[in-house]
C-alpha cells in the first residue's frame, strides 16, 4: 500500500508518534512510514497521519482526547480507527478488518468497503463516487479554495431540505467543522423525516 494518490495537496510532517501505529494494519502503517498522511484529491480526501501535530492532521488526536470521533459521535466505537476523512467531514474508519463511513451531517454509519485494500482499490478506480466529491468541484471552479486544515461546510447542511435558498460551501477550520457536525447530528437524532429544524446564520 502506498499513499501515492493524486492531486496532492499536503504532505504530513515527520513522524513523531510510532506508537499510534500499532492500532493500524500493516499496509497502512508502512504507507505512513513513507509519507505521514496526505490531502490528496484536490482535498477530496485528507488520510491522518502518525504525528503530535497539527492536530487537524493528527491520527492520535482523532482516537483520543475531547475531539476524539467516539466522544462526538455517538455512533463511532472507541475500538475504531479514523483514518481518513473527505471534504465535507465525512470520516472513514477501520471497524476491525473493514472500512465504514460515518456521515457526518447525521451521525450514521454505513458500509464502504471489506477491507482497507478494498477502499483504496475502489478510490484508484471511481474517486468521485467514493468521495462524493462534485460539490467540492463545484466549490473549485467558482474560485474557491480548501487550504490544509480546511474542511468545507454547506449552509443549509445537504441533509436539510431548504426551499426558495441557495446552498453556500465555505472553507472552515477542520477540528471546528467536526465540532459543528456533530452538534448538528445529535440535534436531528430522532426526528421523523419532514420535521422542521432552524439553525442560526453561520451553524453547519
């Protein structure tokens, strides 16, 4: 396994933390011997790496810590591995041998793939449907830019229906954004489909 993935736009630091290896297969631990994470895609895809920081990038701060995914997201298991995430703040996470996807905006889980190898494979072969990236393509062709640490934030969030307005993407700091989805996921948890929700100007 190799991290050499196109359209690359950061390359993570050196490698400072030997220890978070051990929760990650083998493949997985040699890519990040080699390069230390990346946010590749045109920022379609941001894999974490094994270092202190920063800690947008930092596969330890991910598994541990006040922003750890399992105290966000009720959904996620502190035995899961969030090794990559996409544009949006959807994460991707090693669930023993497989590979889930957590939605972000809801909270949920879904399969991705029966393998890491199987993730990647399938990224190599069709990354937009893997990453569901149009809309970040989108974002790029009106000018706008995902600089490292950046994750984009829709206004109203995709999973709510807003008729009459115009959807917005903003760049918005990575750990922040989380934060938001989160808070978003456990304020729809539980509502019927067609319940109405409000959310102030500048909440993801």
């Amino acid at each position: 396994m190799h991290l050499d993935l196109p359209h690359l736009l950061y390359s993570g630091p050196a490698l400072d933390d030997p220890a978070i290896l051990a929760r990650l297969p083998a493949g997985l631990a040699g890519a990040l011997r080699v390069r230390n994470g990346c946010v590749a895609y045109l920022g379609g895809l941001h894999v974490r790496g094994a270092c202190r920081g920063p800690a947008w990038h930092s596969l330890r701060h991910a598994c541990h810590g006040d922003d750890a995914l399992h105290h966000l997201f009720a959904e996620v298991q502190p035995s899961d591995v969030p090794f990559a995430e996409d544009a949006f703040g959807d994460q991707f996470l090693l669930r023993e041998r497989a590979v889930v996807r957590l939605h972000g905006e809801l909270g949920e889980i879904s399969d991705a793939a029966d393998s890491l190898e199987a993730f990647f494979a399938a990224l190599a072969t069709d990354p937009e449907r893997v990453l569901d990236y149009q809309p970040l393509l989108t974002f790029r062709q009106s000018g706008g830019e995902l600089q490292p640490g950046q994750l984009l934030a829709a206004f109203p969030p995709f999973v709510l229906q807003a008729d009459g307005s115009t959807r917005e993407l903003r760049a918005v700091d990575a750990l922040e954004h989380r934060r938001s989805l989160a808070q978003l996921a456990r304020r729809l948890h539980g509502l019927p489909d067609g319940a109405e929700i409000k959310l102030g100007e500048g909440a993801t």
